[in-house]
C-alpha cells in the first residue's frame, strides 16, 4: 500500500533533514523520492507487469538519492535551476538504476524518473496519478497527516498499471497457494476404492503414445531439404528444428514405454520414472521432459503443443512453406528470425547483414484470413498483448477491457530494412501522426532475457512512456 511505504519512509525523516535547506524546491523532491521509492517496492508484487526481476530496494537506495538530491540543490545555481537530466539519471541509472539488470526494467525506471521528476512537478496542478498529489507542508506532522488521508487500498493505476494487474496478482497468488497444496499431498499408492495412481498414469500413457507422432526418418528430412535447396537460412533452421523435435519426440516415447514397464513390474522404477509418475498424476511436466523441450502450466498443455509444433514442422518439410508461421512453435525463435534477415539480405544486392535491421506492420487480419505469403519477410501469429488492449481497425494500442489480461494480436508482418537507406519513424510520434511503442517479444509470460526474443514497434495514440509504465510485452504463450 501507498500509504504504509510512505509511512515508512517518513518515519526515517528528521526534522533536522526536513529542514536542512531553504531551497523552495527541497521539500516537493524528497516527497517525490519517497512517492517512487514506495513505487518501485509495491511494483514487484504485480510479477512482471511491474518488474521482470523482482530487485530488492531498501533504505539505502533512498537515503543516497536523497543525499545527491540534497547535494545538488546546495549547489544549484538558482537562475538556472533544477538539472532535470542529471536528476533522472542519477535516479535512474545509478542510486536506483544501479540494482536493475535488465534492459527493459532499466528503461521503466528510467521512465518513472522522467515522468515524475520535472519542472511541472512544482506546479499545484501536478499529480503522480488523480488524488495523489505532492503535498504542501512545512511540517513532519504535517506529512503524516496528508499520509493519512491517502486511501487504504490503492488501485494498480498509482503505479503506472491497469486495474488487471489487480487480477493478475490475484491469480498469481491463488496459483502458488494450490501448487503448495498440490505439492504436499501424499504419493503413497492409494487403497480405497478407485483407480489407483499407478492405473491412471499407466491410461495416460497409452493415450499419450498413441497420440504421439511418428519419428522422423532423417534421410527423408535431408532430401527435401535439398530439393528446397540446402544453403538457404530458412531451410537450414527448418532442419535443425525437425533435429530438436525428434530429441524431444524419442524422449517422451522411450519415457512413457519404461514407465509402463515399470508400472507392470517388468523393469525397476527408477528415479526419473518415479518423478514422471508423480508428476504425470498431477497433470505436470516430467522433469526429464522438461530439460529437452519447454516449459508449460500443466501436462495437457505441453502435450498439445508438442503435436502443433510437430504439425508445423511436418507440413513445412513434406508439403510447403507456411503463409503464416506460428513462432510460439519454434526452439529457437531468434534463429527465426535471423534467417529471415539473412533471406531479405540475400535478395538485395549490395545490402550487409550487420546493417540490416528488423521492422514490423500488424496486419488486420488473422492467420485464417490471410490466403498468400508476403513479397518479403514472413507473417506471423499467435502473439498475445499483456498489459494493453489492441484496436483493430486503428492498428493501435489501446487499453485494456475490465478483466480481460490477454489479447491476441492479428497476424504480423515481419520484415528487414536497411537502416543505411530506411528511416525509421520517431518513437514519439508528431502532430496527428502515431506515436510508435518499442514492444518486447517474449517466449513465456516469464520475462527474462532467456525468454526475449525481440522487439517490434506498436503504433499508438498515447506516449509509449504510458505503455512503459503499464508494463506492456508481446508473448508467444500465455500459458
């Protein structure tokens, strides 16, 4: 809460320091150093929509950005004024700045310095969101008595979220309370009436191996790959895509086998079965499945994209390039999309990779609508929007729809430009022009730099500064 952290902060302020300069700007600095501070604490709790490491900012970050707060109005000149610039980078890249180590966490806090910390912040119109203010006061007690005003429950908003993170904090908890409970139930083999634990996996497994698609005969693979022509980038990813998905194909068919072996008593039911067991029981992820493939919230859900992937994979080898590619069924994504550039590159002559960068247009339209292939670059789909809404007719950034956390975006026309000869647009956007919000692409709602694969520009009417703070990502799989 807003309150309590300011409360906190307050109660670790001394008259003496509260009035330890005349300086008109003094007082409006250390209220808007403990407003982020309480900001940057209470963000970590929305998971990564507030922050995509969870970084632990104590007192020691605030007393040393309010000793350089200090020091530097002491030797401001006062025609000139506050050194706005030197402010947020301070704040933004050294006292608070200098935890952050991701990039994208680095330009949110970043941001926040900005957004907050300028000359409007002195003005009595100024206000970090509608109700909190930076109050006028000349006394701690003073402080103490706005703090308590503050309400007792603070929306998302005053921390530069939408109202869903609410419900996404929400579910995170309630998710982690039943994989608790989930996690301490008993393994032991049951006696009552009904199936026991044993019979259901070994059903499963059955199920599950009949499902199970056939392996890939690699000489098959290599001679289409060379009737496509071997050389060229896509086709050589496409191969070790197929060489990957066999390894996790073979893994789970030489698994599900040994544990029916083992269930049946013909076999020793060693360590990895019986994790596969347990885990297959409570419709989980077998670890041993796990370190060739990749994560996913429960059984039914890896199993189904195992077949999709392979569904991909399969008729891009034996019947043809997809229109539209469905980049959540890749390993390596950013491999993807590295061949595409060195596609493009290839195509026009005199063009270096090095200088070639990728650019994006959202398209209207979704995969079922779209009948041929780009000229250049590639389609792609199954992108959800977190943290924002889209308006389709418009191509922009939206808010988003009480309740609604995910939303799919139409297909997307990735491509390479040559940023020799290309302009690319100003990320501010001018006079009725949109306003172009540098997006990350993630693999998984986990955003960190093993889950990154890119960025893509997002058309808007607001200041991407406001999509910053609301924490917006693209994701491959919101699952």
């Amino acid at each position: 809460m807003m309150s309590s952290g300011l409360k906190r902060t307050y109660a670790s302020i001394t008259k003496e320091q509260l009035d330890i300069t005349s300086v008109s700007q003094w007082k409006p600095m250390l209220y808007a150093v403990a407003f982020l501070h309480s900001v940057v604490q209470e963000r970590r709790k929305f998971g990564p929509l507030g922050w995509n490491i969870p970084y632990e900012f104590n007192q020691a970050d605030f007393t040393a950005t309010v000793q350089f707060v200090q020091n530097h109005l002491d030797d401001m000149e006062p025609k000139r004024g506050v050194s706005w610039s030197t402010v947020c980078y301070m704040i933004g890249e050294v006292q608070y700045g200098g935890r952050v180590t991701d990039d994208f966490d680095k330009i949110l806090l970043n941001t926040c310095a900005r957004v907050w910390f300028r000359e409007e912040m002195f003005s009595k119109s100024f206000c970090f969101f509608k109700g909190y203010i930076i109050p006028e006061c000349r006394s701690l007690q003073a402080y103490h008595n706005y703090i308590d005003t503050l309400p007792l429950s603070d929306t998302p908003e005053v921390f530069g979220l939408h109202p869903n993170a609410d419900v996404s904090y929400q579910s995170k908890v309630a998710k982690e309370v039943l994989s608790t409970i989930l996690n301490i139930q008993p393994k032991d083999s049951g006696t009552g009436v009904g199936e026991t634990r044993e019979s259901v996996v070994y059903r499963l497994a059955n199920e599950m191996l009949e499902k199970l698609p056939n392996d890939y005969n690699p000489h098959e693979v290599k001679a289409r790959v060379v009737k496509y022509g071997h050389l060229a980038p896509m086709n050589i990813f496409l191969k070790q895509e197929i060489d990957r998905m066999q390894r996790v194909i073979s893994r789970v068919r030489i698994t599900l086998k040994e544990l029916k072996l083992a269930i049946e008593g013909t076999i020793i039911m060693n360590e990895n079965l019986r994790d596969a067991l347990d885990n297959m029981y409570d419709a989980r992820v077998p670890s041993v499945w796990l370190r060739v493939s990749w994560d996913s919230s429960t059984l039914g859900f890896w199993f189904t994209e195992l077949l999709e992937r392979n569904a991909q994979f399969n008729t891009w080898i034996f019947t043809a390039r997809p229109k539209v590619f469905w980049m959540t069924g890749f390993f390596n994504p950013q491999g993807f999309l590295t061949a595409m550039r060195q596609e493009v590159t290839r195509a026009h002559k005199g063009w270096a990779l090095d200088s070639v960068v990728l650019f994006n247009e959202v398209q209207k339209n979704y995969k079922d609508d779209v009948n041929s292939a780009p000229a250049e670059g590639v389609y792609v789909h199954g992108l959800f929007l977190d943290g924002a809404g889209w308006d389709r007719r418009n191509s922009k950034l939206t808010e988003q729809s009480p309740k609604v956390l995910f939303v799919p975006l139409p297909v997307i026309h990735l491509y390479a430009v040559n940023n020799l000869t290309h302009n690319i647009p100003n990320n501010q956007g001018k006079g009725k022009e949109a306003a172009l919000y540098v997006c990350p692409v993630y693999k998984k709602p986990c955003r960190t730099d093993l889950t990154f694969i890119t960025t893509v520009y997002l058309r808007s009417n607001q200041s991407p500064d406001h999509w910053t703070m609301r924490g917006v990502a693209l994701l491959c799989d919101i699952k």
